[in-house]
C-alpha cells in the first residue's frame, strides 16, 4: 500500500501529476507542518462558497444566533468525512473514484459520476450567482452581464496552467486570507454581543417559526459537507508524502489530521462569522426578512457604513474566485477516475461552467433578480441530496480490511459513519417534505 500515485503533482492538473512532496518526518513540526499544510486548504475553500454565505445569512437574519450551533455540528461531521476520505487515499494509493470504478459495474459507476456531475454543477451554479452579484453590488453590472462575465474565470485556469499544486494552494490560502480579513474587520464595526453567541453554540429550539428553522438548519448541511471534495481530497492529499520514520502511513496521516482540522475549523470560523454579522447587524435591529446576499450588501451600509458593505462584495467574489480553482480540480478527478477520460483543464472548466450557467441564466431571467437567493438555497439542496451517493462507498471502502489493511476504520468509527450517513439521508428526506 502506500504506493506512489499517479495524482500527485501536479500543473494545476491532478491527471497531469508526476511525483510528491516528500516531508522528512524527523524535522521540527513548524517545518514538516509548513510543507504538509495546502490539501485541506483546497478542500476549506468549498466549505466557504456563496450557497453557505445564502444559508447563514438567512438564518443569522431570522433568528439571531440560535442556529450557530448547525454551523458548528455540520462543520464537525465535515472533519470527520474528509479525514475518512484522506485516509482512504493515502493508505490505497488511489482516490475514491478510482477505487469505485474499479468496485462497481457499469450501473454503479454511471450513478455515482452523474451524482458527482451534478454536485459539481450545483456548487459552480452558486459560484457564478455569487461573482455575478459580487459584479453588480460592486460595479453595478446587471446581474444576467455579471452571469455571462463569469466566464472569463477560464482565462484564470488557463493562466495557471504548468503551474504546482503549491502555487495553487498558496493563492487559495491568499483568498482565504482576503475573506477571513472582510469578515474580521466587518465584525469590527457591528461587534456582536458575545453572551447570546456562545449561548448560540449549545442547541435549542429558536422558539418561534420552527418550520422555517429546519429548512434553513437543513439547509446549512447541505451546504456544509459537500459531495465533490470528498473525491478531490482523496486525490490532492496524496501530494504529501512523510518519509523517514517508523511507519510512513501513520506518520502521514498524522500530519493530515492537522491540515485537514486546521482548514476546516477556519472554514467553520468563516461561516460563523457570516451568521454571527448577519444577526447583529439585522437581527438585532429588528431586520429579520433580510434572505438575500444582496439584501444583507445593501442593508449593511447604513448600520456600519460603506466600508463594510464594500469588504462585504470583495469577499463575496473572493469566496466565488477560490471555489472555482477546487471545483476545477475535483472535476478533473471525477472524470479521470469514472470515465478514464484526460482533457485539459481549461476544457473542463468550459464544461461545467457551460452547464452551470443555464440554469443560473434560466433561472435570473425567469424568476428576476431576486430570485438569487432562492436559487442559491437551492444549489445546496441539491448538494445534499447527493452526499450520501459518495458517503456509501468512502464509507465502505474505509471500512473493509481488504482495501484498508491494519488501517482499517476502527468499528466505533464505523458505527460513526454510518449513523452520520443515515442522518444526513434522513435530513434530506425531511428537507424534501418541509419544502
């Protein structure tokens, strides 16, 4: 096991990988950690996109800070999912599209690529509605312009071609940073009050419109663990390699359990955040219809100012920036994987932002502009609906000596897994009736 894998290095591409970075495991851990740190980068930023930005800014607006306890839960089970994926592909040597091309027939492949397709269409949906507003809060583009212009994102991937994953990661981390910077210095200007933040932490009743409560609680699951990183991180975290020690698996899957709950946890702080500024800017002055990224970037100006309202856009567009470069990749690995199928990457991006952009396009020019919000809510729907096509075989796979060897998922950890996958299935369920 353990074997070099031919996703590793890459120019921007994972099917034009070549090699991996190789961390003496005897170093000082500021070291081995500084070059380990960038896959769980990559998987964080699809954990902050604008489907999440839709969902906690709805529910900060409508009920304060009671359901920022989902956004700590949901981010929880995304730790725990993503370092089974990690695990899964460092110990193989293969990521889980591969190995699931290679479990299942003809049937079972086509279900599972299409579901992935479809995550990845669904996330870049609220990608390009998420730049197309940043476009129009910030330049004042129409929003059908603003749709269209997304496509230059291309131009991006093009640029980046024959480049490293390290320069991939080091420019998602600087988009992170731009993000987590908008985001402190807006909560600078409308400072919360922490009491009722923390008590926001502990789960409860919010108390009134319960049914609203879990479409919205729902909701942020769906847009907090997302299907497609779950095959992008099974890929990309095979670039890190720790050598020189005792055990190489375990002392790179020790390393991973940093990067991975590192990342993630700044992705939770994120979408804390956006919840947490949401009601105390309009909760907590009584504006509680507010159920609109747009609505939230005008009505933010004259309680903190046009300065927050302009940081408010630019990390909106970063947010949709950085998601794009991982939908990106993840999509290269999918087809790889399912399809055997190698095309360059600017081909891919072309590809799902075409689809991406008929219904985004559909639905803006249909429903008109304001119908942003309900479109994004809806792309996480989607999201969640096709979680559980991915969980049943990591789950699995993670779970079976066999594949796994003496690193074979501990039996509690099974139980674990499996009642988080009949949560989620059952979440989805109880989305589907109360909409």
């Amino acid at each position: 096991m353990f074997s070099l894998p031919r996703t590793a290095t890459a120019p921007f591409c994972p099917s034009e990988v070549q090699g991996s970075i190789h961390i003496d495991a005897g170093a000082p851990f500021a070291a081995r950690l500084k070059r380990f740190v960038g896959p769980g980068l990559l998987v964080a930023i699809g954990y902050m996109d604008p489907g999440n930005w839709a969902t906690d800014i709805e529910a900060g607006a409508h009920f304060g800070y009671a359901l920022l306890w989902v956004v700590a839960v949901s981010s929880i089970a995304a730790m725990f999912l993503q370092l089974l994926t990690a695990r899964l592909g460092l110990v193989t040597g293969q990521d889980l599209a591969q190995l699931s091309y290679q479990r299942y027939g003809p049937v079972g492949r086509a279900v599972q690529w299409f579901s992935a397709e479809v995550s990845i269409i669904a996330c870049d949906v609220a990608e390009v509605l998420g730049c197309a507003l940043a476009f129009n809060l910030l330049l004042g583009v129409p929003l059908v312009w603003g749709i269209l212009l997304t496509v230059l994102d291309t131009l991006i991937v093009l640029g980046l071609k024959g480049r490293g994953f390290r320069q991939i990661e080091a420019i998602v981390l600087g988009l992170i940073g731009t993000i987590v910077f908008c985001f402190v210095a807006q909560l600078a200007m409308v400072p919360p009050d922490w009491g009722p933040v923390l008590a926001g932490l502990v789960p409860g009743n919010p108390g009134h419109d319960s049914r609203d409560a879990i479409v919205l609680a729902l909701g942020i699951v769906g847009a907090t663990i997302m299907p497609h990183n779950l095959y992008l991180h099974s890929s990309v975290v095979q670039t890190r390699r720790v050598t020189g020690g005792r055990d190489t698996v375990r002392d790179t899957l020790a390393m991973v359990r940093v990067d991975t709950i590192g990342s993630l946890f700044l992705a939770m702080l994120v979408n804390g955040a956006i919840l947490v500024l949401a009601g105390s800017a309009f909760h907590a002055s009584g504006l509680t219809e507010v159920s609109s990224i747009d609505d939230a970037y005008h009505l933010i100006t004259p309680i903190a100012g046009g300065a927050a309202a302009v940081l408010f856009g630019v990390a909106l567009f970063a947010s949709g920036q950085s998601a794009t470069l991982t939908g990106t990749i993840a999509g290269q690995v999918i087809m790889d994987g399912f399809l055997k199928l190698k095309i360059p990457c600017y081909q891919r991006r072309l590809i799902t932002r075409g689809l991406a952009l008929i219904p985004a396009l559909a639905g803006v020019l249909i429903l008109g502009d304001g119908s942003v919000g309900t479109l994004l809510v809806w792309s996480q729907v989607v999201l969640s609906v096709q979680l559980p096509f991915a969980m049943w075989p990591l789950i699995r796979f993670a779970s079976e000596r066999s594949v796994m060897q003496k690193h074979v998922l501990p039996v509690p950890m099974q139980a674990l897994a499996w009642a988080l996958f009949a949560l989620i299935g059952g979440a989805n369920l109880l989305l589907i009736f109360v909409l």
